[in-house]
C-alpha cells in the first residue's frame, strides 16, 4: 500500500480523499491546503503517489507540477480536476502528470486509478532497475 | 568398381547419343582395320617371300640348262683340246647350244634380273663365257688341263650365280622344312655334284686314253671321285629327310632319286677303277663315257625334277597364302561389316527412340498432353515408353481433374466474390443504416474515403478528405488546436495506459447542428510498419436518447444528491453555510479588501471552483451546473487578460451574479431535497431529522433506478439513517408491565431495559419487539404472584422482571426473566397432552427444556380461564413465528417457584453486514419451482442434470426460449429453454378462450414467458434479504432451431430437465 500526499485546498475533498485512500489501506502521509505548502510536504515525505488539485490558490496545479516533477522527476502524480479542464489535464500529463481523476471522486474510480498509475510505474522502475544492471 | 568408371561415365555423361555411338563406333572399326591390315600385310609379306623364290626357282631352271650345257661343253672341250680335233663341229655345235641356253637365260634375266639382282653377274658370266669361246681352239693338248680348270672356274661361276639366286630370292631363307632341305640340294649339292660328275667324266675320258697317269693326277682324279660320293652322300642325306617328310614329293622324285643313286656310284666305282685300279680290270672307255653321261643325266633330271617339286611346292605355298589373306580378310571384312550394320541399327533404335522420347517430351513440356511415344521395340526403350505413355495417361487425367477443379473452384469463387460483394454491401448497409457514424482517420487528421452514410446526415455534407477538426469543432479554433495536439499525442504515444488517458480527454459527445452527437473513439493499429495506426470515431445521434437520459440522470442525480446529502449531512450544512455566507457578503467583501480587481478575479474564480468541487461531491448537480457556468465566465473574463482589468469593467460583467441569484441556485437543489426528505429535515442545523416512510421510499426509488453496484453503495448508508437502537423498540414495556401489574393486582419493581443499543432496522424487529408483550403479559399474569402470595413463599413482596439485551457475535441476545412462580415441567406435558399438541408417548419422551417449548405451540395456553388479557392460547406462538421470520431461536428455563427465564436469539440482519443475495442463491428456489409447476401440470421430471460452466459462456438453446432479466441488488438472466412438446403441453395445461386470435408460435411464447415469470418471481420470494430489493422481467421470447446465446463475460449455469415429452433447459447466467 502507498504512501500518499493529498493535496487540495478545499478541506472536504482532503477529507474525502483521506477516508477513499485510508479506507482501502493507503497511507495519507500529510494534506497539503496549497501549492507551497505541497512542494514542502513533497521534500519531507518523499511519497509515492501525490493527488494534487488543479485549481488553488497561489501556484496551482500545473505549476505544483512542474516545480515537483523539475526536482523530482520520477514523482508520480495524479491530477484532480473538475469538469471542463481538459486542456489543463492535458497540460499536466505534458507535464509529467501519470493520470487524472474526475471530480467528483468516487471510491472505484480514485481507487483504479491509484492502482493503474502504481502497477505501470512499478513496472516501469522494474524496467528501470534492469537497465541498471545491464549497463 | 564405381570409381573405376566414373570418369568413363563422366565422359559419356557429356556426350549427346550421336556422339556416344560415334565414338564407340569408331573405336571398334578402327581396331578391327588394324588388325587386319597388320594380318593381311603379314600374309602378303608371306606371299611376296613365296614370289620371289618362286622367281629364284624360275632362273635355276634356265640355269640348270646352261649348267648342263657348260659341264657339256668343258668336257667336249677337254676332249679337244687334249687331240681330239675332230671334235670341233661337236665343239662348234655345243658352243651354239651354250649360246642358246645363254640367250635363254638372259631372256629369264630380263624379267627378273632386276628383282634378283643378277644382270651384272650374268653379264660377267656372258663375258667370261665369250673369253672361253675366243680361246676355245687355241689350246695346246699340253694345256688341255689349263683349259679344264678355266672353264671349271667359269662353271663354278655359274653356280656362284645359283647361290647368289638362292640368296637374293630368299631361297636360301626358306623356312619351310620339307622345302628348304630340297632347296639346299638344289642350290648347293645338285650344282656340286654335276660339277663334279662332269669333272669326273671329262677327265674320265682323258683317263681312258692315256694310260700313264702321274701320282698327282691319280690322287687328283680320286679326290674329284671321293667328292662326288661326298656330294651324293649330302644329297642322299637331304632327300632321306625330304622323302620322310612328304609323301608326295617322294613320288614325284624316288624314281630319278633311285636313278641317280644307281648310276652315279657305278659311275664313280668305274671311273675309280680306271685309274687306280688293276690294269687288268680293263674298264671300256666307252662304259666310262656313257656312264658319266648317264650319271649327269639322272643328276641333272633330279635337279630339274626338284626344281619343278620346290616350283610346285612355292606355287602351292602362294595359293595357301593367298587363299588364308582372302578368307582372313573377307571373314574380317564381312564381320566387320556386320558389327557396322548391327552397330548402325542398334544406334538408330536407341537415337531414334531417345530422340523421339525427346521429342514426346517436348510436345508435352508445350501442353500437347495427348501427344503418345509409339512403342516400336521390347527393350527397355520400350518398356520406358510404354511407362511415359502410362504417366502422360495419368498426368492427361490428373490435368482433366485439376481443370475440371478449376472450373468447379473458378465458380465457387464466383460464388465466394459474390457473396462478399454481397456481405460488403449488406455490412455497408448495415453501417449505413446502424444508426451511427463510422469514420477513420491516420495522422494527417482528414477524414478517409470510406465512412457511413450516416455521416453524411450527421454533418449535412460529404466529408471525404475534411479536417476532423473543423468536423467536431466547426467554430471553436481553440477547441481545435487542443484536440490536434492530443490526437497528436495519441498517434505518437506506445504507453497504452497514457494513451487510454489521452483518449479519456476526448470530447464524449459533440453538439452539432442542435443534434447531440456522442463520439466513440477507438485506435486501429494495424500490424507494424504496415500503416499508421488510424482512429476509428463511432457517431451516434443521441439527441432523442440523451432527453431520456436527462431525465432519467435528473432523477439519479436527485437520489445521489439526497443520500450524499443525508449521509454527510455535516458536511452539506457547513458548505451550504459557507456558500451563504459566501453570497451575502463575498462579493461585496472583496472589493472592499482593496486589492487588484485581476487578483480579486483570481480569488473568485478560485472560490467558486472550490465550491463547484465541494457541492459536486455532495452530488448537488444544479449547484454545480450554474457553478460551472459561472466559472466560465469568470475564465473568460481571465483570459481576456488579468493585469489590466478594471474594477468597473469587473463589476459590470460580475453584475449577474446577484446574492439572491446565487442563494436562488442553491435554493432550487434544496427545495429538491426537502420534497423528498420532508421539512424538518432543515429544521435543524446538526441534527438529521426525516421521516422514515421517506426514506423508505427513497430507498425503493434507489432500488429500482439505480444500478445493483450502486445500491450497494447507497443502500446501506441510507438503511442506517432509520435504524434505531433495538433498545428503543422495546421502550414502552416498563410503563407498559407497570400498568399491566396494577390491573392484575400486582407488585413489579420498576425496571429499565438494559443493554440493547445496538442500531437495528425498526421495521425488521418490530413484529418481534411488540409480540414481546406477550411473554410480558404472560409474566405478569401468570409468572408473578400476588404480594401476599409472595410473601407466603418467603420472597420478596415485590416481584421483579428484567429485560436485558447482549449484543454477541451471532447477534442479539435478548434475556427477560421473573422471579414469579414458575412452571412444573410435567404441568406442561399434561397440558400439551390435554390441549392434543402432543400424544402422551412423544411428551414423555422430551427432556424437560424441550417441553418448555411446548408453551409456544398453537393453542397452548397455560392460564385455566380465558382473560381479556390473556390465555387464548395464540400469544407464545405469535411469539415464536416472530422470532422463526428472523431466523432466530428461543430458549425457555423455568423453575418452579423459582421464576421463568426467557432467552431470544435474534440475528442482526443488517443490510451492509450480510451479503447481498447472488444469483446462486435463487438456483434452488428457481429449480424447485420449476419442478413443482411442471408437476402441476402433469409433466414428470424423470432426469436432472446439472451442467456448471460452458465453452466461452455459450448456451445451447432448444426449439423455444424465454429469457427473464433479473435487477436489483442482484443481476442476471435466467434462460429457461424448452422443446416445443413441452411448451405444447405447458399451453394446453393453461388454455384459455380466445387463443384462435394470436397464431401458435405467439401463443406458444406467450406461454412460455408466462412460465418463465411465475418460476422467477415464485423463488425470488424464497430468497431471503431480497425482498422488494431485486425485480425481475421478461425480456424477450424467442422460437428457433438449433439457436445458441453467449455470455462470455459471465457465469453460466444450466439445469437439464427431462420431462418425458422433451427438454426443459433452465441456465441461469450472472
């Protein structure tokens, strides 16, 4: 089960995330309100998955993104975004984002998700590791 | 043995035929020519050899003659020349007899001088001879021995010249015996011995006149004899050998043989005598003379004689010769002309039939298959034919059927084309009149040739080689730089699970021209490097659907609305709050903070996303339409550029959004909500309040329009808002037993219910909870006694029940005792007895806490008389059929004096904690009414088996088939599938008036999903936790032979039963 960084800035989708995730065995390691805050809990936790919102106060999203996958470029994040924004989902997934979600969130739909994202990019470090050795 | 010939077959290997006998040909013709000619040339050489001494015996013929003459003549000559003078004419004429013989000779010479290579010698002797002629008559008697001596020398010339003869004409080589001893006589003992005879005789005469002779002249005429014996002997010795050998010859020769043997010793003996012997053995001169001639003559007739044997013998020799080189050649000739023909006619049979095979062969290579080789020869060239000429039979055949193949499969393929012409043209059909619209694009985004014609109707227009862009987004350019860069994207992307997102971004449904269009999209890929992958879009008009789905998705958003609301009812106050707050003073409150219009843009716009997410998840779909709206108005407006916009022109576009237009938004979702939940529900701020009978309703509502996974979500929690603690059903009882006391003149202590808070659905134990009374009424009324009685039994004054409630792991325990009186276990017996529950026999035989039981049977009733408030006998049984509804149980312990104790086991039947019902569940209930209606009926069910699972979820159907969809908290479809006997028999079992209006195989249907309905419906009411949760229909019903359905992605499970008139299938698929 992976550990987690939800970052939104409405308290209630924190919230919801929270009790989907912990529900089903995740680990939420910290909630993040904004961007800054996020890119600052990213650093300490170092989690494996990050559901980030799009739409926040101060640096949003796509910038989040951006500023999390530059120093950490194997993060693996998810975007939350609400209907109509698929041009910034889009953007994100140019950006680095593995995936999106739909708000509103529902239990499957989060939880298959998550599970997508991880099981490739396990494969992908699996991949990764190969290489290693072979080089 | 292969290595030996292998060059040799190389050889012949690279030779054409012609070649092979050619050369084979030659070989043999020119060794037979070899041999011959070495054979015939060693014949001729033979012959030749004979030739030539036959040549040689030709010249010693005519040299016989001269020598004749000479020894002649030198003894005429030493007559005269010792005196005898009046022999000159004799001498004369002999002179002209050796001229003759001389002219003789030479004329033989002039024939074969030249081959013998005696002309010079001859002419020598010619010389020498025309010497002695000159001097013939100028001797003195005194030098008449020089004479002799000279013209011996010249006869010893001439038998020089017969040597010479013998040499040169290979007569002196003869091989030959018998010839060659014959041929020594004649060259060297016969021309000695005439010699010699003649010596003998010419001196002989000269003996006989003088007879004085000197001792040197007697010696020398006795030599002369000696070697005239010696001679004869060396003849006789050869002609011996001669004689022996050839038969012939001997009687050609014995008698001159015998001739000369006589004559010439007599002759010698004579000649022997006069000169040495006695004087008086007088020996007549003449006797000497014609005895010497005698002597030559035999001599020199032997020596012809031989001459003529060994010309004869030659002559022979050459004939032999001759006669072989004739046979040897004609023999090898005609053999060889033999071979050559044989040869010749062996190469023409094996040429000719190679070639004419050849031949054959290449009319057939140019497809003259009916071309045939003609057998001419029994050899293997004819046996090879014969086998081509079976094979070209066959192939000729083989060729018939292969065309005869090709004909049939040119027409089948015909046939095949045509079919595919046809299925090309009903699939485009099909596509055409699908409904939708199929169209494919690669990476340059236009449009292929081929799409549907419902295309066509969806866009107005042909769009063959369009922009698929311009298509879905006609006026919307940044809708199409978007969905270019992601169709980009997905055209470059391998991840599948990244390119699945990309796809996910695609717009799902598309407005044009006023017509909803949803918009499936699917990725072709074809094989690598083959093409580039294409995307296929599927249209799909969904104008007319997308009403009924509005409305439908109107209600499910209702009910999605309320249970998220009920359910996170704290949550929906506190937004609801916020966003009032939010409405009556947010907007004005940001143009107060005085900041930056664009940055008070940039807030709002945050807000009202935040609320957008926040009202979404609570499910309010109107809140989160007019939310959205406004956020895209606020994007615009952002768009438009945030640094310089004015406050004025932000409040201008911002007019709109009143507060009350706002507060109005939310109202609309909550006035929604309060006609379904009622209006307390908003009553209160933290406390939920509704109605049960709403929630029950809502709850029915979920059911029937929700899917069966989303029941399963809402269910639960929405059950849970009505659940009670089980305590509160049983709250009325302590007031209820301490009226109850009163009347019947009892002490109770008060007493409260203990335990029990555990949240159960109300409806579920309510039966129960209020068919308690009777136990407690049963308690009061007869368990407790009255005060005085009490206090008679040494017990307290007051009586006492408990109620107590655990909660365990199998469910609820409810435990309600009195300390009253008591029950005697045998009082029961007798009344069960007495009552006719039970025979006496099966009483006796219960332990005690079984025949407790017996107070919850039919018609027992413990008290003597029949109160208003008990002993009618129905209340403990009331009791337990409760309790047996919940599948629980019930114990009962009592003691005489002592007290009862009543313990109820009760399940705790909650929604979430048990499972829903499956399918499976319904399959003994399904099969165990289908076998009562078909008994019903009058059909026996003589066989059942049971088939789990088939091939790729596929189901055999029988001639009739009813399928029935079953919805709800579970799904599914129960196939029930029949032969059309059963069916036939089903429908005559429930024949109605009025039939003759529908045909057979409608009514036939009709029946059987009559049937297929009353099974279904009959077991799901046996299947516990389903009632009113699970709702089944008749889908269709259909009459085909030999038809099958599929499932492949769900579970199939099939009952066969026989019925004796067909099949029955029942398959139930989940």
């Amino acid at each position: 089960m992976a550990q987690i960084l939800v970052v939104d800035d409405s308290l209630m989708m924190r919230r919801t995330i929270r009790r989907i995730l912990e529900q089903s065995g995740h680990t939420v390691v910290a909630e993040s309100g904004n961007g800054e805050q996020a890119i600052l809990d990213y650093e300490q936790h170092q989690p494996d998955l990050v559901t980030l919102d799009i739409t926040m106060p101060g640096l949003n999203g796509i910038e989040t993104l951006k500023r999390i996958i530059s120093s950490h470029p194997q993060a693996v994040i998810i975007m939350v975004s609400a209907l109509g924004q698929n041009r910034m989902i889009f953007e994100a997934m140019q950006a680095g984002a593995k995936n999106y979600i739909m708000k509103p969130i529902g239990d499957e739909k989060l939880l298959s998700v998550i599970d997508l994202v991880l099981e490739s990019s396990k494969c992908t470090d699996i991949a990764g590791g190969q290489r290693g050795i072979i080089f | 043995m292969r290595y030996l010939f292998e060059p040799v077959v190389r050889l012949m290997n690279r030779l054409k035929y012609a070649y092979k006998f050619a050369l084979i040909g030659i070989l043999i013709v020119l060794q037979a020519a070899v041999l011959i000619y070495m054979l015939v040339s060693e014949l001729n050489k033979n012959i030749d050899f004979t030739s030539r001494e036959y040549l040689g015996i030709e010249y010693n013929q005519a040299l016989v003659a001269l020598l004749d003459e000479a020894q002649g003549y030198r003894s005429l000559h030493y007559s005269y020349a010792i005196g005898h003078h009046e022999l000159r004419e004799a001498l004369l004429e002999k002179q002209t007899k050796v001229d003759i013989a001389f002219s003789a000779l030479e004329t033989v010479d002039n024939r074969l001088g030249s081959q013998l290579d005696t002309t010079w010698k001859l002419q020598v002797l010619h010389k020498e001879w025309d010497t002695r002629k000159q001097e013939a008559f100028q001797f003195e008697p005194e030098r008449a021995q020089v004479a002799f001596n000279l013209n011996s020398r010249w006869i010893g010339e001439i038998m020089g010249l017969i040597q010479q003869v013998g040499n040169s004409s290979n007569l002196a080589l003869d091989g030959d015996l018998d010839t060659s001893y014959l041929i020594d006589s004649v060259l060297r003992k016969l021309p000695g011995l005439v010699d010699t005879l003649g010596q003998a005789q010419g001196l002989g005469e000269h003996v006989a006149n003088s007879r004085d002779l000197s001792i040197d002249e007697k010696e020398r005429l006795l030599l002369v004899g000696g070697i005239v014996r010696s001679n004869l002997e060396q003849l006789d010795q050869n002609t011996q050998v001669v004689f022996r050998r050839n038969e012939s010859v001997k009687v050609k020769l014995k008698m001159w043989n015998d001739a000369v043997d006589n004559d010439v010793p007599i002759f010698i003996w004579n000649f022997e005598q006069k000169i040495a012997g006695p004087q008086e053995a007088a020996i007549p001169q003449q006797l000497l003379v014609t005895g010497g001639q005698r002597a030559i003559g035999n001599v020199l007739t032997l020596y012809r004689g031989e001459l003529t044997v060994i010309g004869e013998l030659l002559n022979l020799r050459i004939q032999r010769y001759s006669r072989d080189r004739n046979v040897v050649a004609g023999f090898t000739v005609s053999i060889l002309f033999l071979v050559f023909y044989l040869f010749l006619a062996f190469d023409i049979s094996v040429r000719k039939g190679i070639y004419r095979l050849n031949t054959l062969m290449e009319s057939v290579a140019q497809g003259e298959l009916s071309a045939r080789g003609e057998v001419h020869s029994q050899d293997e060239m004819g046996a090879l034919t014969g086998s081509i000429n079976n094979m070209l039979e066959a192939l000729e055949m083989m060729y018939v059927e292969v065309r005869q193949s090709r004909d049939c499969l040119e027409v089948w393929n015909q046939e095949l084309e045509k079919k595919v012409t046809e299925r090309t043209a009903s699939l485009r059909n099909l596509l055409d009149h699908a409904g939708q619209g199929f169209l494919s694009f690669g990476s340059d985004l236009k449009v292929a040739g081929e799409y549907s014609a419902e295309c066509t109707q969806i866009f107005n227009r042909e769009i063959s080689e369009q922009s698929v862009l311009a298509l879905l987004y006609p006026d919307d350019r940044g809708e199409q730089v978007f969905l270019e860069a992601l169709f980009q994207k997905i055209f470059q992307e391998e991840d599948e699970m990244i390119r699945d997102t990309y796809f996910s971004l695609l717009p799902g449904q598309l407005v044009v021209s006023g017509s909803y269009i949803g918009v499936a999209y699917k990725i072709i890929d074809h094989p690598a490097g083959v093409k580039q992958p294409t995307i296929m879009l599927i249209l799909t008009d969904q104008t007319h659907q997308k009403k009924m789905e509005s409305q439908m998705q109107q209600e499910k958003n209702v009910l999605s609305m309320v249970v998220s609301v009920v359910t996170h009812f704290n949550d929906f106050s506190a937004a609801v709050n916020q966003y009032s707050a939010f409405c009556q003073e947010g907007l004005g409150r940001l143009q107060e903070a005085g900041c930056q219009a664009g940055e008070t843009l940039i807030t709002l716009f945050r807000t009202i996303h935040t609320f957008k997410g926040t009202f979404g998840q609570l499910g309010m779909y109107n809140m989160v339409a007019e939310l959205h709206e406004m956020e895209t108005v606020l994007a615009t407006i952002r768009e438009a550029g945030v640094d310089q916009l004015e406050w004025d022109c932000l409040t201008e576009q911002l007019k709109p959004y009143t507060a009350e237009q706002m507060l109005n938004w939310l109202e609309k979702d909550i006035a929604v909500l309060r006609d379904i939940l009622g209006d307390t529900f908003f009553h209160q701020e933290d406390t939920l309040i509704i109605e049960s009978s709403r929630l029950l309703s809502l709850e029915e509502k979920i059911q029937h329009i929700l899917t069966p996974g989303e029941c399963r979500l809402l269910i639960p929690e929405l059950r849970r808002l009505r659940y009670k603690p089980f305590k509160e059903l049983l709250a009325p009882y302590p007031e209820y037993i301490l009226n109850l006391a009163e009347r019947y003149d009892k002490a109770v202590n008060v007493f409260e219910i203990s335990g029990g808070e555990t949240l159960v659905d109300p409806l579920k134990y309510y039966c129960f909870a209020k068919n308690l009374v009777h136990v407690f009424r049963n308690a009061v009324a007869h368990g407790l006694e009255t005060p005085d009685e009490r206090l008679e039994a040494g017990k307290e004054e007051i009586g006492t029940i408990t109620c107590t409630v655990y909660e365990t792991t199998e469910g609820l325990t409810v435990l309600i005792t009195d300390d009253g009186r008591g029950m005697a276990a045998d009082h029961i017996r007798e009344i069960a007895v007495n009552k006719g529950i039970c025979d006496q026999k099966t009483v006796m035989l219960l332990a005690d806490e079984e025949a407790f039981k017996l107070i919850f049977a039919d018609g027992f009733s413990g008290a003597e008389a029949v109160s208003e408030l008990s002993g009618r006998g129905v209340g403990l049984s009331a009791v337990r059929t409760a309790i047996e509804e919940l599948g629980g149980s019930v114990q009962v312990n009592t003691m005489l004096g002592k007290g009862t104790e009543f313990r109820f086991f009760l399940p705790l039947l909650d929604w979430a904690a048990s499972e829903p019902p499956t399918m499976w569940q319904i399959s003994k209930p399904l099969l165990v009414e289908t076998k009562n209606l078909l008994t019903s009926m009058g059909l026996t069910v003589r066989e059942c088996i049971h088939v789990e699972g088939s091939a790729n979820g596929k189901v055999l159907l029988r001639s009739l088939t009813a399928f029935v969809d079953v919805k709800g908290i579970m799904g599914g479809k129960l196939v029930l599938s029949a032969d059309e006997a059963v069916v036939e028999h089903m429908a005559a079992a429930c024949l109605q008036d009025g039939v003759t209006e529908v045909s057979k195989e409608k009514w036939l249907e009709h029946v059987l999903a009559k049937v297929a309905n009353e099974i279904v419906n009959n077991a799901l009411l046996q299947v516990p936790n389903s009632d009113g949760a699970v709702k089944a229909e008749s889908l269709v019903t259909i009459l085909a032979q030999d038809a099958s359905a599929r499932y492949p992605q769900s579970q199939v499970s099939t009952w066969k039963l026989e019925t004796g008139l067909g099949w029955l299938n029942l398959s139930l698929i989940y």
